[in-house]
C-alpha cells in the first residue's frame, strides 16, 4: 500500500498537487506528516527527474519566496542536493534557480540562510562550479544587489560567508575584494556601532585572517590597529572580542604585530591589574604560546609570561582553570629545549601546585591539573620536573587516588608518556627500576586495573 502511494506521486500532476497543497500547512508536526510521500519519492532517481522538470520550476519558485517557513525550508533542502554535483550545479544555473536562490541569504530563518550558505560554498569549492561562478557576471551582479539591500546585520553575513569562500578559493577572493564585499567591514570602526555588531565584524576579521590574501587585505586596511583602538572599550564584552580575536589570529600567524600594535602593554595590563578581560588575556596566551612563534613571543616578553603563570593558583576558580588549562596547551609544544628554559623561568612551586589541587574534591579541579601533567610527561625534563616532587610518584601508580572515569584515563596517559620516554639518558638518574616496573605494570592492568569491577567508578562524580 505504501509503495503504491510512493508509486502514485511519480505522476507530474499527483506530485505538483502534493506539493500545492504544502504551502497550506503551517503546524510544524503537520507539515511533516503531509510531507513525508512526496520526499520519499523526490529521493528516487524518478523523483529526481520530475524536480528538474519545467512543470515543477514554479513549484520551486513559488517554495523559496513563500511566506511559509516550513514550505521554503523544504524547498532550499531538495535544491541543496544538487550543490554537490556538476550535473546538478549545471541544472541551479542554467534553469536561473541559482540567481533565486541568492535572496536567501538575506531570509529571516536561520535555517533557510544556512543552507542557502551551504549551497554557494559546496558550489565554489567545486571546479565546474567555480567556473561557472566566476564567468557569471550577473551572479556577482545579483550579490551586490543584494548586498547593498541588505540591513547591517544581513550584510554582515554575506561578508562572513564571502571571507570563507574566500579562504578556499583564491579567484574568489579575489572578485569578492575588487567589488568592494569586505570594505563595509571599515564602516562598522567609523560610525557608533553596537556591540553585537562589533563581535561580528572580530569573528569575521578572525575568518579572514585565515589566508593569506585575507591577512593582506586586514594590514593594508589597518584592520588591526582599528580592533587595537578598541581593547580599552568600556565595554568588556568588546575589550575580550578584541583579546579573543588577538589570540585566534595569533596561533595562525606571525606575532610580529602584537607588538607593532602595542598589544603587548595591554595584555600586561590585563593580567596585572584583575577585572573582566583578565580571563579573556590568560586564554589568548595559550592560543598565543601554542604555535612556535607564540612561544617565542612569550620567551622575549618575560613580564608576561611570569605574571601570567601567577594564575594557576588563583583564588579564584575560573581564572585558575583557564590558567592551568591554557599552561597545558603551552607545554604540548614540541620544542622541548625552550619549554624548559621557560618553565624555570617561573618564580613559583608549580609542582606543589599542582599536587594541591589533585587532592581537592572537585573534578573539573583535578582534569585541568592532568591536563598539565599529560603536557609535562610528553618532555623527559618535564618528567625530571614531576619525579622531582616528592608525592608524585605515589600518587600517580596508586588507583585509589582518583575514582572518577575521566582521571583513571588521564593518569594512564600520563603514565604511558613516561614509559615512551624509557632510555632517555635525561632519566636514568631520575626512574630508578622498580618504579619503571610499577608503571609497567600499571598500563598492562589497563585503566581501570584488573579489578575494574571492584573499583569506585560512579558516572565522572568523584567519591573522597
């Protein structure tokens, strides 16, 4: 019975009907009850033939502009599909689908604009299509139009999605920068713009930093130096866009203009004196020092370095957490040789630390603290480092230090970077034998040891 339904809708007329009759329905549950035949049959190759029909075009049409949410969500989902393809990209254009489609950038629902996004990307990032594209002229055209209708916020998004097509497509960015997309991004540093509007425009500085050519385009426009003028904003939620977007594009390129910019007074500044936008500063120096050039930023700029790492023992908890999480992501670096010359930089008891809030019975506590224990066991003078504390050892061969799953997995980690590191001269007078005999045996316990089924495991709450 079923299949003959599906069988009925492979008529033209029974399918355009079904589809009519859509446009009427706006209950949600409704809609896809009344709409599951025909996208059972729109999914077969039939199917497919009738949706590229000249009979269903206005059909389709009439679908992207209706004012029925849930009849234009369908609609942009079937013409989704032939984004992928060449066949299909060839069918959007040479039908003028294409050209239709654009207007929903600009639509109300989230949902419709992102795929209508999804669509335009999955176009340009395929060869026939970045043909196609690029020869089009009035396809830029029709983006412009568009672009200049467009309200601040709207436009914002077409900036957005033209900086990642961007990214993957040089030609594209190209022809997106000569048309002048990317300029209204200056507007929103010459007028009185509203928060909102200015964490849109870093997020969208942060994508184009990306490439090379986005990275240019941000240095010749003074880009930088524009967001710089903000980090002392008023507004905190502002001051720490800034700061985030200085740690994101720090992680992905030279850090040269952090000082040309004076960013550097700034972060000092932030951590030095405590408010809204220190915790925003100690996560951008882990984005920061977890690149080599980061790194080396951070090894000239000792005041920061050492006045940052005042935060793993905080009084208050979630600036230490983003301190020891952010110290972890700092100490994966490879070059070993740097990190330790750093690490002995620092005036404090990292060590005791640590150990201090391993025994606390809070877990997210604990995880952050593992966090800089797995980094340190990836390094043999980070080993040296750990073995050096009296109560380390102990600690972590001993199962009954840590009940909670995400711990026991953690201190196995750990202890399976030690054992990598066996025969690394740096070690010999620091793991005596027995002590590389009880790690040894600790991995081939696995886990949670041989007892799994004894051992105190309640969900990740730990039990002390």
């Amino acid at each position: 019975g079923i299949n003959a339904e599906y069988g009925a809708l492979m008529n033209i007329e029974a399918l355009l009907q079904t589809f009519g009759k859509l446009s009427q329905v706006e209950d949600a549950s409704e809609f896809s009850l009344e709409s599951s035949s025909i996208l059972k049959a729109l999914e077969t190759n039939e199917g497919r033939a009738l949706l590229q029909s000249a009979e269903f075009r206005p059909y389709l049409l009439t679908g992207l502009t209706h004012q029925n949410v849930l009849l234009r969500r369908l609609t942009i989902s079937q013409l989704e599909q032939f984004a992928g393809n060449e066949s299909g990209i060839q069918f959007l254009v040479s039908s003028g689908l294409l050209h239709e489609i654009l207007p929903r950038l600009q639509d109300e629902d989230i949902s419709v604009a992102s795929k209508t996004i999804h669509i335009l990307k999955s176009i340009s990032v395929n060869p026939k299509g970045k043909q196609i594209f690029l020869q089009d002229d009035s396809l830029f055209l029709g983006l412009q139009q568009l672009f200049k209708s467009s309200s601040p916020q709207v436009a914002l998004r077409f900036v957005e999605v033209f900086a990642e097509i961007g990214n993957l497509q040089p030609e594209f960015f190209k022809e997106f920068e000569k048309r002048g997309f990317f300029n209204i991004i200056l507007s929103f540093f010459e007028k009185e713009s509203d928060t909102l509007e200015l964490l849109n425009v870093m997020e969208i500085i942060n994508v184009l930093s990306e490439s090379a050519l986005g990275f240019e385009f941000l240095e010749k426009n003074n880009l930088f130096g524009k967001a710089g003028e903000l980090i002392n904003s008023s507004d905190h939620l502002i001051t720490c866009g800034v700061i985030q977007l200085i740690g994101n594009m720090s992680a992905k390129r030279s850090t040269d203009w952090l000082v040309k910019y004076g960013f550097v007074q700034s972060f000092f500044k932030f951590l030095e004196t405590e408010g809204p936008a220190t915790e925003a500063t100690i996560v951008a120096i882990g984005k920061i020092g977890s690149s080599a050039a980061g790194l080396q930023f951070l090894e000239q700029n000792t005041n920061i370095w050492k006045e940052y790492s005042l935060y793993i023992d905080s009084n208050v908890q979630s600036l230490r957490l983003a301190a020891l999480y952010s110290f972890a992501e700092i100490l994966k670096q490879d070059n070993s040789d740097k990190l330790s010359a750093m690490y002995n930089q620092l005036q404090i008891p990292v060590m005791d630390i640590l150990m201090k809030y391993l025994k606390l019975p809070f877990l997210d506590e604990r995880m952050a603290v593992f966090g800089v224990l797995s980094s340190l066991s990836r390094h043999a003078w980070g080993v040296k480092v750990m073995f050096a504390h009296s109560a380390f050892f102990d600690f972590i061969v001993n199962r009954n230090t840590e009940v909670s799953k995400g711990g026991k997995e953690a201190k196995h980690r750990i202890i399976s970077n030690i054992v990598d590191l066996k025969g690394n001269a740096q070690l010999t007078e620091v793991v005596n034998e027995s002590q590389w005999k009880q790690m040894t045996h600790y991995l081939r316990s696995g886990i949670f040891g041989a007892d799994r089924e004894a051992s105190a495991i309640v969900g990740d709450e730990s039990v002390f």
